[in-house]
C-alpha cells in the first residue's frame, strides 16, 4: 500500500526510547479472539489478550540507551526487515541476570515506547492481514560488564531481534501487567 509521505513543519520527532520494555513469551500470547490491523495496515487496534496466569514483565533500563532499529536484509525480491531493540539495563542484581538467563533461548513479544508509538516486536501479519507470531523475538546479545573503575557504566546491554516481512507493528492497546487468574 503506497501512501502519500508528508512531514508537518515543526512536528516533534525527538529519538529514543521511554525507560521500559514490556516482555512476555510468546506462548502467553492467546490469539483465539484474533487482532486487527487498522486500515492504515500498522497499527494493532484492540488489547494483546494473554492466558490465564501471564502477563507481560515491565523491564526498566538507561535513559537514553534504547533504540529501535528496523532494517531491510536480504537479496532483491527477498528482502524482509529486521526489528531490533537494544538497551542498557543497569546493575548486575541477581533477580537482573536471571532474567537475561531465561531469555537466551526463548521466544518472546516484547512492546516499546518512542516519544510518539509503541511498537511491537514478535506480532506480524501475513498476506491476509491476519496478526500472528510467526517471528518471535529473540535474544540477539547481551553484553554485561561490572565496569572496571567507579566511573564505568556496570550493567548489561540488551539486544532482541525479530525478523519479519515488515518493520514493527504500533500498538495502542492496554500493556497486561496482572498476572490474575
């Protein structure tokens, strides 16, 4: 779908990430209610529904160390997109590093916020238009350090990776943050 590209003089269009990434695994997903994309062909209109007992886990980091990155890849007539998120989170708390241990090898959904969208990386849609997690998120790298004098940054950064036949989806529904039953 071609559409007229316009920028309206003086816009804000300030980069960067918010300080939260909202991460759930992919099974948690329940799309037996399906999503809708929007006539505009991006933006999810109505709530990521989860199964019972899941919800999606807030994950603080850095201002000012998160980014979205969406990248066309690949050979003419296979190009698709990889959409990366990558962030700092601080510290190397012992609830922090068990976290980025149970990412490694996982499939996740992971919702980010500019200063304008929130955008999904893990949901695609396919030809019909129809929502799925055909290309999950997952751990890309994790880089950690503890610093080596008291001025260095101790943390780790975080990337996750989904490819898709798109860049990332906008969503504009509730972020379920209540595991209840």
């Amino acid at each position: 779908m071609l559409n007229d590209v316009t920028w309206e003089t003086g816009k804000q269009n300030m980069g960067g990430l918010k300080d939260s990434i909202y991460v759930t695994e992919a099974d948690n997903i329940d799309l037996t209610t399906p999503l809708v994309i929007d006539s505009d062909g991006k933006t999810i209109t109505g709530d990521i529904v989860l199964k019972s007992a899941t919800k999606f886990k807030k994950m603080y980091f850095t201002k000012g160390t998160g980014k979205l990155d969406f990248n066309v890849v690949g050979e003419r007539d296979g190009k698709s997109f990889e959409n990366m998120a990558e962030y700092n989170v601080p510290g190397a708390e012992p609830a922090n590093l068990a976290t980025v241990d149970s990412m490694l090898n996982g499939a996740f959904v992971a919702i980010v916020k500019d200063g304008t969208n929130f955008y999904v990386l893990g949901l695609s849609k396919d030809e019909e238009g129809n929502v799925t997690i055909d290309f999950p998120v997952y751990t890309e790298s994790v880089t950690g350090s503890t610093g080596a004098a008291a001025a260095d940054k101790r943390g780790m950064t975080i990337v996750l990776k989904s490819e898709a036949p798109h860049s990332p989806l906008i969503y504009t529904g509730d972020i379920d943050l209540d595991d209840a039953a």
